[in-house]
C-alpha cells in the first residue's frame, strides 16, 4: 500500500486534489520516477495526491476484481471519483437509463468501500438540457452503494444548462453541479449538495507548474472558501440560492497541458497544508 499523502484538516470541508487518471506515458519519467514498473504507478500517484478520477470505467465495464485491486493499492485516506460510462450518459433518454445505471453499479463499485468518492456523470457538449428528462435520471441515481451514501457530480457541457431551473432539480436532489474552469465549456458555480466538484483544464507548458504561482494562490485561497461555505468568487451562478454550509470540495486538473497536471496538483496541495 502506498504511503499517504500528507492529510489536510480543514474547520470546515475536507479539500482532496489530484488529476484525471493515472495511466500516461509523458508522466512517467516525470511525475513517475524513471523505472517505475507501471504496475506500481496507482501506487505513486496516490502516494502523492489525495484523490483521482477513475477514466477508464467511461469507455469500458471493469470488475470487481479491478475495484479491489485499485482500493488495496492506495493509502487508507485516499478518495477515487468514478466517470460513470459512456453507454450511460450518451443515450438520447436519460430517463430510459435505468438498467444501465444498475449495469455499472453492479460491476464492482462497492468493492472499493470507503475509497469511493462522487461518481462523476459527464454529458456531451451536445446533450441539451429537458427538464423532464433529466429530472427522471436524476431520480434513477443510487442513493447509497454497498451501504455507503454516495455522492453525484454531473459535468454538463451545453449552454441551455445555463438556467436556474436545472440548479434547482441538482440541489433538489443534492447532487454537484460540477464547475468547468478555465475551460471552453460553459462554467456554473452554483452549490448544490454537501461537496464541490471543480474540474480545472488551463494548465500551460509555459508555466512549469502548470500554473503560475498567483493562480496557484487564488485557486488555493477558492478551495479554502469553499470547505467553509463560501461562494466560488469570479464564476457565475444561475440561481440566487446559496447554501453556506461548510462541505468537502473535490479539485481535479485535467485536460489542458495535461503533462503539468499532477505538478499543479501537488503544488496547490502544497498551499492547503
């Protein structure tokens, strides 16, 4: 089991950041030690970081056997996000998804116990928002797998999400709405449920940690006033809600410049201790 990532206690939320996968060749040598069998990269990463999304489970089913290995490879403290799969969330109905939902569930999620975090749900940049529709999905969701409450975080990428009224069945249902930062996709801060979901895709080759170090800073300073409560300053909402309650906040680079990912991660990591 991997050694765990210097833990970081919040009066409010919880803070966990890391990146979108683990599996990529240009980290190794880098964020990888050089030699590093590849077996042992989870092991690492997790290591260093205090949470990951799992992408693999988007383009294929996986087995318990997978989920099991991947929870005894990571320190007692570490979160996994899980992208719920393709064949999910780019069927036309939503509201038809029903046996699908139960597919992946079923496929060994529970196996990773305590490690499982919000399952992610990622929609097309062309799925447009049907209240109807969505609102049956929404329904469909599992309140809790293997006993254990778990949590939503829906990704939409389409600009008729832009409406309070989409906000309200999200907050309805205690589901995160997640914010799409520094990116071409529509982005919306409103809080939602008793966590945060933040997925942050501006990383650039120009600034060796991905970042500048003053981006660095505000990013640390937002995730901070988020766990307590706060409002994400300098990103629109679409409904005048807000919920101050103190709430856990996941914070994922991707995308981008992605070989600067895990290098971002650790340095804002770095400035939540």
């Amino acid at each position: 089991m991997a050694k765990a990532a210097k833990k970081i206690d919040n009066k409010s939320g919880r803070i966990r950041v890391g990146v979108g996968g683990w599996t990529y060749e240009p980290w190794r040598g880098t964020f990888f030690p050089k030699g590093l069998p590849h077996a042992r990269e989870l092991e690492h990463a997790s290591g260093r970081l205090t949470s990951i999304e799992i992408n693999g489970t988007f383009y294929r089913t996986q087995t318990p056997a997978s989920f099991a290995k991947w929870r005894d490879e990571t320190p007692d403290d570490f979160v996994f996000a899980v992208k719920a799969p393709r064949y999910v969330v780019q069927k036309r109905e939503l509201a038809s998804t029903a046996e699908s939902i139960s597919r992946f569930v079923e496929s060994g999620l529970s196996e990773l116990k305590a490690k499982l975090g919000p399952i992610l749900w990622q929609f097309a940049p062309t799925k447009k928002f049907m209240s109807e529709d969505f609102a049956a999905f929404l329904d469909l969701l599992p309140r809790e797998i293997g006993g254990r409450p778990v949590r939503h975080a829906l990704e939409v990428r389409h600009e008729t999400f832009l409406c309070a009224e989409f906000a309200d069945l999200a907050r309805k249902r205690g589901a995160a709405i997640v914010t799409a930062c520094d990116s071409k996709y529509p982005e919306i801060a409103d809080l939602t449920a008793d966590f945060a979901y933040l997925r942050v895709m501006g990383a650039t080759d120009k600034a060796k940690l991905g970042y500048a170090p003053k981006a660095l800073d505000l990013w640390a300073e937002r995730a901070k006033a988020l766990a307590a409560g706060g409002r994400l300053e300098g990103a629109p909402a679409v409904s005048t809600t807000h919920d101050a309650r103190a709430r856990d906040v996941f914070f994922y680079f991707i995308s981008g410049f992605k070989e600067r990912n895990p290098a971002a991660a650790e340095a804002l990591l770095e400035r939540l201790r």
